[in-house]
C-alpha cells in the first residue's frame, strides 16, 4: 500500500553530489524527510525521495553543499504530465483505475487455511453449494454465518474464522481429527477380534472380558462381553445386564504381503524439445490463447495458473495461463536385480509408514525378495501388534431369560 501511495504522489530517483553527504543525510532525517533505496555506486550516493519532501531539502542543501540531481521521475504525476497531449491514453487510464475500483467490491477468491483431512477443494466445493462463490458481492457476504454453516455441517472442525481481506475471502479453521462414530458403539455391544492373533494386553472398563492374556483368539470371536451377570445372595446369578463393552486390547497378528514388479519397462526418454503458450482467462474462458505450432508425437503438457493480484489481497479475476509441452519417445528397458531390489523395498518401506501411521507396532518383516528373469516379487508377513478390534452389538436373547419373558406371555394370555 505504501508503494502504491508513492506511485500516486509520485517521486524522484536522485543522485547526492557533494562531499558532507553524511551530514545532509542527518539534516533530512530531523526534518522528516524520508529517503529509501539508499545506495552508494562507485563513491556516489543514489536514493528515492518523495516529490513532496524533494522540495524540503533546499535548507539542508545551503548548509552542506550536497546537491540532489534529478536522474528519474516516477509516479501517476509525471505519467499524466508527460501523455497530457494524448487523450485516449488518458482516458483508458481513468478507465482501468474505474474498473479496479469497481472490480474492488466483489469477492474474487476464496482461500482456505489450517485444513488437512479437509482438502481446501472439499470447503470450497460445500460453499459454492451455498451459492458463496467468487463474483458475489461483498456486502452479501455474511462472515459469522459462514462459520456457523462450517460448524454445523463439519463437526470435526472445531475452530473456523471467516474474514474478508481486499477481495479475498479467507477461511481458517482447526480440526479436532474426531473419530467417526460407530452406531454400534453407541448400544449394547460387544467388543470382537478383527484379525485371527494373540492376545498381548487386556484392559477391560466396562463388561465381561471373554479371554486372558496370552490366549488365540479368531477373527469374529467376542474379547468383552457386553453381557455382565447380576450377582445375588450367596453368590448366586440372579440375572443378566447387557452394556456397552469398553476396554482395550492389543492382538499380536499378521499381514500377508506380497507385491510385484515386472523388470521390462518403458521409460520416457526426452529429447530436449519444448513449447510454450501462453492465454488470459476469467473464471473458465478463455480471453485469449497462443500455442505454437508443433509435430510431436507424444509429448508432457505442465499448466500452470497464476491469478492476477495488484496488491496481497486485491485479486482480481483474471489468470494467466502458461502452457508447456515437452517432447519424449518411449524406449523399452530393463530393471538391473539391484535396481528392482530397491524398487520393490522402497514399496515397501511406504506400506510399513503408513501401517505405522495408523498405530500399527511392526514387531517383525519377515518380507523377502527373489529376482526372476521375468519379474521380481516381495513376498512374506509382517507381523504386528495392533488395537484390531471392532464392535458387534447384543442380542436380546444373550441375557434375556425365559423367566423375564414370562410375565410378558402371561399378561399376553390374560388379553
């Protein structure tokens, strides 16, 4: 903005001729004037001075004898000063400036902030859906209300701001990463195996807990009961309870793993050969568009966008956009044993991050590769331990009695 400010009022490009050019500098400073872009070129000062304070510095130029020759003239002053003759220039000058300001009262981007299991796509797709898009008006832009919208359609984000900054809409939020809840687990239930494995820890909070430390268990098989028997005088089971299962339990199971690799291939060999093109859009059309003529066969096309921005948050609504292809041919090669080894290890090692990502302890890689002539393959188990467990609900006739039913069949006969 300040840049702006001097382009407006325009300024000067001066060069300091003197031998007190210190003390000129000083005398400056105490009156406010303010020179930036100081440099010193082969013993000479050179700087930038507003148009303004350029004529405060005749005092400070009698008392040290520095003289500030004009080398440039820049701003909005000078530019009309010297088109004064031209009036059309002058006039689609105005022009562009009305169009700016009134380009000013619209939204023209939407930027999201802080979101990760969210993808920025993923908000701003949900809020052209509430018809708040680039192009409205900002007036009709309502901030709280926005953030009430996330809120409420996103529980998992627990913190959202929305504000508006120049021509952008800028939101920001902060998500809690809550679970997605199971409908299970919000009744009676119990707690089962998801994987066949060995019971390495068992901590039960609520229910009966169906097997100990130690124990093999199978993929299906109950860990805690949702059933609890009441007890009675004399120890006696007078009834049964049916809750929600809680706890934990860590089960010592196993991945099957397995991945292949063919050693013939086809690499892109590129020949160095290029294009570019270039085109101006607003919104999805194309204002203008140039593409070089070209007779590649095949060829990688890179689009890249860039939006025009006059200042940080003046955006306007128009992209530039640059296209470039390269040229390439297809050539068929051959993966070394070595090559191929490491190929299908560096798969690996992205499939043991990303079990580890979801809270898997990889205890053993008992994954191995063997090289053909044909192919390569990794192949073996991983074994882990894990909270493989998920829910299963009670059913009614799990602690239900005949004796309970009875009274509801007899009133039944009674009818």
């Amino acid at each position: 903005m300040e840049h702006l400010y001097r382009y407006l009022t325009g300024y000067l490009i001066v060069r300091l001729v003197g031998t007190e050019t210190e003390r000129f500098l000083n005398l400056c400073a105490n009156r406010g004037i303010v020179l930036w872009k100081l440099v010193c070129m082969d013993g000479t000062y050179y700087a930038q001075v507003a148009l303004a304070d350029y004529k405060k510095m005749h005092p400070a130029v009698r008392k040290t004898g520095v003289r500030p020759i004009i080398v440039s003239k820049r701003g909005l002053p000078f530019f009309l000063y010297r088109n004064r003759k031209r009036g059309l220039c002058a006039a689609g000058f105005l022009l562009f400036f009305v169009i700016i300001f009134r380009l000013s009262f619209y939204i023209w981007d939407i930027s999201v902030e802080g979101s990760y299991y969210h993808t920025p796509q993923q908000l701003i797709r949900f809020l052209q859906e509430q018809e708040i898009c680039a192009g409205r008006r900002k007036s009709e832009i309502d901030c709280p209300e926005i953030e009430a919208m996330i809120r409420k359609n996103y529980p998992d984000i627990g913190w959202v701001s929305a504000e508006i900054k120049g021509t952008r809409l800028i939101i920001r939020i902060s998500e809690t990463n809550m679970p997605e809840t199971d409908p299970v687990a919000e009744g009676a239930r119990h707690i089962v195996a998801k994987h066949d494995g060995i019971v390495r820890e068992l901590i039960v909070r609520s229910g009966t807990p169906a097997v100990s430390r130690g124990d093999v268990v199978r993929q299906g098989d109950i860990l805690i009961s949702g059933v609890v028997e009441m007890i009675g005088d004399g120890d006696l089971v007078v009834g049964k309870e049916a809750v929600s299962a809680d706890g934990d339990v860590v089960l010592a199971t196993y991945y099957k793993y397995e991945d292949r690799l063919k050693r013939e291939h086809t690499e892109k060999i590129y020949t160095g050969e290029a294009v570019k093109g270039f085109g101006l859009y607003s919104g999805e059309n194309s204002l203008f568009a140039y593409l070089p003529s070209f007779s590649y066969e095949k060829y990688d096309a890179a689009v890249l966008d860039h939006t025009i921005t006059l200042f940080e948050n003046l955006v306007l609504p128009l992209r530039i956009r640059t296209v470039t292809l390269t040229e390439y041919y297809e050539q068929k090669m051959t993966y070394s044993e070595e090559t191929v080894t490491e190929l299908l290890n560096q798969r690996l090692g992205r499939y043991l991050e990303e079990l580890e990502a979801d809270g898997v302890k990889i205890i053993e890689n008992q994954v191995e590769v063997t090289v053909g002539t044909i192919s390569a393959a990794a192949q073996g188990k991983i074994i882990v331990e894990e909270t493989a467990v998920e829910y299963r609900a009670v059913e009614e006739e799990e602690y239900r009695t005949e004796e309970e039913e009875a009274p509801e069949d007899e009133s039944g006969m009674q009818e």
